[in-house]
C-alpha cells in the first residue's frame, strides 16, 4: 500500500514542514479510504516565521508598480483557466462538491484574478477642491501591510481569491491559513501564484488548526488586516 503524499506549509519561500512536526490526514468525504495527503498541524512558530517573511515579501511588493502587480494576476488567472477541469476535480475530491459546482468556484476564481489584474492600471486616488485660495488636497492609495486570511471549507477556491486577490492587487503581502477540511486546494492555488511569478515572499500557506494558528495570526500585532469567514 502506497504511503499518501506528504505536503507543506510554504513559508519564507520555500515549502517547508512544521516545527511541530505533526500532521493531519485529509481523507476523501465519498470514500474514507481515499487519503489525499497528510498536511502540517503547524503551531505558532510557524506563524511567527511567516509573519517576518512576509514583512520582507511586503517591502519588495508594496515598492512594485501596480500594473506590474495587476501582470502577475492577469497570469495566475490564465492558469487557472487551462487547468480548470483538473482544479475542480480535486475540490470535489476533497470536499465533496460535484464538479459542476466546483467547476463554477474556479471560474470565480478566474474572474477575480482578471478583475483584479485590470484594477492595477485603475488604482486611482482624488484630488480634492478646497475652500481656501491656495490649499488643495489629494488622496491616493498604499498598501497597509500583511494581510492575514482565514477561509471555510464550503467555497474553498472563490472564498480565498476574493479575499487575497485584491490584497495583492493593492501591494499587500499575505498569510494564509486555509480550513483543514479543504487544504489541498489552497496548496494548488499558491502553486498558481508562484509560477505566475508573484514573489515567493508575498505569499504565505501556514496550515493548521483554527484553535492554534488562526488564533495566533488574528492576535499578532504586526498584522493590521484580517479578513475571516468561517464559524468560532
């Protein structure tokens, strides 16, 4: 009998284990036999770890050019189209989904990166009209930092790209903690992300534990914006 894969966390860019050294099986719902892989029970050094890679990752992306920004995403949105079909088969794999449905996630996903990739030439700021003779103002828009992403099982592609691809699309950096239940895929999205060539260090999969890592990644306090869908 063949050992199910082993995967990792990609921290620092590089895929790496956990420091815990501890795994979780994430089996198939139709078919309990059928184990997709052991994945990281990581904890919070983990965390720790991609929060100061990310700090790094977010000093390089916030200084990139926002079309050059909006490039990369228009990229992971053409690879998301070509493998399509093999995305959704492996969300339903994992969680359950038929492949209509999961096919219909990915295509959110594909709109987002292409929406997202045209923003990066509409980031505009205002110019404001003043009541006095010689003042005038103007806003603009800058990236705020590390964006830490906590998402559900149930949407497990269009819940995270909602969420990470403006993130990136703005100049932010981003830790991402996926649910347990549906950790394949979000191994397969940061795959996408690198080889559309966004910086290894703008992009941070920690798994774990909700209880544990999400935890430590909503209290650390060089995380200024968290966005999190999914139950306490």
């Amino acid at each position: 009998m063949t050992a199910p894969a082993e995967f990792k966390n990609f921290i620092a860019g590089d895929w790496v284990a956990p420091s815990t050294g501890e795994y979780f099986e994430n089996r198939n719902p139709a078919d309990w036999n059928d184990v997709i892989g052991r994945f990281p029970r990581s904890g919070p050094d983990d965390l720790k770890r991609a929060i100061t890679s990310a700090k790094r990752g977010f000093a390089l992306w916030s200084k990139t050019p926002a079309p050059i920004r909006g490039q990369v995403l228009q990229r992971v949105g053409q690879l998301l189209a070509l493998r399509k079909d093999a995305i959704a088969r492996a969300m339903t794999r994992e969680m359950g989904k038929v492949v209509a449905e999961t096919g219909g996630d990915v295509q959110e996903g594909i709109d987002t990166a292409f929406y997202a990739a045209t923003e990066g030439r509409r980031l505009f700021g205002r110019v404001v009209p003043s009541e006095l003779r010689s003042k005038w103002a103007m806003s603009y828009r800058r990236p705020i930092g590390i964006a830490g992403l906590i998402t559900p099982f149930n949407f497990p592609l269009a819940i995270p790209t909602w969420k990470m691809f403006p993130a990136l699309l703005c100049g932010n950096a981003v830790v991402f903690k996926p649910a347990e239940d549906v950790p394949h895929t979000a191994h397969l999205l940061v795959e996408i992300l690198l080889e559309a060539g966004l910086p290894p260090e703008v992009i941070q999969l920690v798994h774990g534990q909700g209880s544990v890592v999400g935890r430590a990644l909503v209290e650390h306090p060089e995380v200024p914006v968290i966005s999190f869908t999914g139950s306490t």
